[in-house]
C-alpha cells in the first residue's frame, strides 16, 4: 500500500498499533501474568512425574513470550513508522526519532493538539528522613518548554540517600545523593506495577567549582578589590557602583574551593544598583538549549534594616521580584527557573546575563551571598536539584535520605502517552480533558 496519509489517517494508524499493544499487555498482565493469575495457577497446581519440570519450562517459555510481545522493542517497533509518517506529513528533515519528537510536540503546541494525560500526580515536596541531620531543599520540574506535563516517567517512591558528605568523599555543601527507584519487574510484563530500577547521582547545588556547582565566576563574591573596576570580578556594575561593598563578616555559607567567605553589601539611598554577570564571564560560556536551568540568590535585608523598594533577580529575559517589605527576616531565598521560565526558549535573548537589582530604596543595606545558576539533572524523565535554602544551612552527611511518591498514570488512563513512553520516545503535550488524538 502507498500514498500520502492525511493527519487523520496516521493517527489513525497509530491509535490501532496501540490498542493491539495494549490488548496484549492487558491481558498478559490481568489474566496470565499476575498475582493468581493463569500462571500462578498452574504452577501452584503442580505435581507429579512429567508435569512439575514440563508445565514449569512451558510456563516460563510463555511468559518470555508474552514479554517480548510488549517489550520496548516491540513498542518501537509498531509506534516508529507512525512516527516516520508523521515526519513525511509535517516535511521534517529529520530521520531519527528524537529530532522527529521534538518537531512533533512543536506542532502540538502550535496548533493546540493533545493526547490523554496519563494524570500523573507528582510528589514535589521531599519527605525527609527522621534522622536526617542536613536540612535545605530538593526541588523538581515537571514541565517542558512549553509549559506541558513531562509524562515520559515511571511512576513510583524515588529516594534520594546521601552517599558522600564531608568526611567521606564529597566536598561540603556539595554532598553527593543516590537517587534510586523502587525495584523493576525482571521482564516486561507488569511494567506498570513496578518500578524504574533507577539509580542516579545528583550532586548538591552550591557557590564553588566542584560538583554541583554554579557556572557563575565569583558566585560568593568572595573576589573583590575596592579600587578596581569592577570592584566584584566576574560581575559588571551596571549602576550604583558606589554603593557596593563586600562584607566578610556576615555570610549565608561557605563554599567549596572558598578562600575568603564573604557576601555582596549593596547599600541603599542611592537608587537603582545593579550587579550583572554576562555569559562572557561566567565558568561555562554556552548555554544548552534542550536544558532547563535554576538561579537562585540568598538575601538578608534584616542584618542593615534594610529599607524600601524592591530586589529583582533576573535570568536572561525571566525575572522575580519581591519587595523588601515583602522579604521575610534573616537569609531569605529568592529563585527563578522552577516551571517554564527555566528553559532556554523562555528565557534566551540577546547579551544574556544574570542581575540582581536593588530599585527604590530608602535606607539600610542589603546582603546578597551564594548566588547559584546551574542546570537541572535529568532523572528518570524530570529534572532534579538539591540545595540549601534554609535561613540556617545545615551540611548534609551520609544516609540523610529525601522520598518522593509519584500516583497515577495507569495504562488504561493514557494509552497513547504510556505506550510512547514505554517505547522510550518520550511524551506529547498531554489534556485531561478532551484530547484532539483520541484515545483508541
């Protein structure tokens, strides 16, 4: 058969490949392959001479079987040639699944289409060990570019368990975690019903160089010469030069690699002041544009009664604002790049750079420390960072643990969106309302 299928047509062709992958899987995993099902029935009826060893080897030559036939493999290779297709019929010049992905969720959210959300609800508050002696936070995004779910992912409990701390490999305050999932099925049968087998290494975000840390220069201020210009290094003063100091006696925290501990002092009264940092100056100077990334600043208002106005931070053309009256006591976080704004097509625009602006301000000073821009760790299909974010930082040591607990995302909730994913060729922007890709 040949010819140029409409869009229709090719989802229509792929809504029938998923419903026969389905069809198998829900009846390998309702029927033949669960707790009391056909073969769990058989092998606790066996008994005899021939049958124990015979039924045993059919049994599990079956189930291997059954495997295959819902197995990643076998996903790709009913879903690709839909998608191949899909490439013809957009006039993608791409020829590898990926490329094809990424100009596909573009037409979705172009054109506001949609398959069924697998209703994923995911865990984005850490349930801290009991034990724990660290404090700060883990955070995740679970969105793309385009603001939609990221539903490529295995839904279940993940812990993240320090590994190495301070005395045992890692630096502090970059602590090194094990992200691990809950234990796989051995085969592919009862996929939904098991975990990821994941285990991942996530480092601590901090201030320094090492692991972990953040691809701004002199992300501490801890580099400073009051007669140059600019007084910070790595930082430009845009305006109100005059009003910057560096201050070593009140800090957020130290760093790794830090030889002088010290925080930004920006003073008031004076208008608008201004630090920037361009990507000319920073560790890395290109950016990726398929990462989300995360900047954050420490701010304490309350130790020079600051007074009036507001403190911006803004990353490339994404910016957050909070008045100083607004500001609660002691170090404070202030951070951007937790939803859609941390990706490179919301954030990207000419000469980017990092600034933080004190505007309006009446009197006192404010103290600025541990200014972190980092990416995001990709996981199991959301992104992850851990950070102290705490007013009082306290280092994480070894088998302080963090868990999160995913619900949802069933086979029969999503069919289309599961089956990609177990294909590995990722998601699509995704409602829980009526999609435009219907289910089958």
């Amino acid at each position: 058969m040949s010819g140029s299928p409409s869009e229709a047509e090719i989802q229509a062709q792929w809504r029938n490949s998923v419903a026969l992958l389905e069809g198998i899987r829900n009846h390998a995993d309702g029927t033949v392959a669960g707790a009391a099902g056909q073969l769990d029935v058989l092998q606790q009826s066996l008994e005899g001479e021939y049958t124990p060893s015979g039924l045993a080897g059919a049994s599990s030559r079956l189930r291997a079987g059954l495997s295959a036939l819902v197995a990643p493999g076998t996903a790709q290779d009913f879903l690709l040639p839909c998608l191949y297709e899909y490439a013809r019929f957009m006039g993608a010049p791409y020829s590898n699944a990926a490329d094809i992905m990424i100009t596909l969720r573009e037409r979705f959210d172009t054109n506001s289409l949609s398959v069924e959300s697998r209703a994923i609800t995911y865990d984005t508050s850490a349930t801290a060990g009991a034990g724990n002696v660290g404090n700060g936070v883990c955070s995740r995004l679970t969105v793309d570019e385009f603001g939609h779910k990221l539903e490529a992912c295995t839904v279940e409990k993940k812990t993240l368990r320090c590994r190495a701390d301070q005395n045992s490999g890692a630096k502090e305050f970059a602590e090194e975690f094990e992200v691990s999932g809950a234990a796989a099925s051995f085969d592919s049968l009862l996929r939904a019903a098991s975990g990821s087998a994941t285990v991942a290494r996530l480092f601590a975000s901090h201030a320094g160089t090492s692991n972990g840390g953040s691809l701004l220069q002199n992300s501490s201020f801890s580099s400073y010469n009051a007669s140059a210009t600019p007084k910070f290094v790595g930082w430009t003063e845009t305006a109100g030069g005059a009003s910057l100091t560096q201050d070593t006696g009140n800090i957020y925290r130290s760093h790794p690699g830090a030889t002088t501990d010290a925080s930004l002092k920006i003073t008031g009264g004076a208008g608008t002041v201004t630090v920037t940092q361009t990507l000319d100056n920073m560790r890395q100077k290109k950016l990726a544009t398929n990462v989300p990334y995360l900047v954050r600043i420490m701010v304490n208002k309350t130790i020079g009664t600051a007074v009036g106005g507001s403190v911006t931070v803004r990353m490339g053309s994404q910016s957050v604002t909070s008045t100083i009256a607004a500001l609660g006591s002691g170090w404070v976080e202030m951070v951007l790049g937790t939803g859609i704004d941390g990706w490179f097509r919301e954030f990207n625009e000419a000469d980017f750079s990092i600034e933080i602006e004190w505007s309006s301000s009446t009197s006192g000073y404010i103290l600025v420390d541990d200014v972190i821009f980092v990416p995001w760790t990709l996981i199991d299909g959301t992104y992850w960072n851990v950070r102290h974010n705490v007013a009082s930082p306290v280092s994480w040591l070894v088998d302080d643990t963090l868990e999160f607990t995913d619900t949802g995302g069933a086979p029969a909730t999503a069919k289309i969106q599961y089956w990609l994913w177990v294909a590995g060729l990722g998601c699509l922007p995704s409602t829980t309302g009526t999609p435009t890709f219907t289910e089958p």
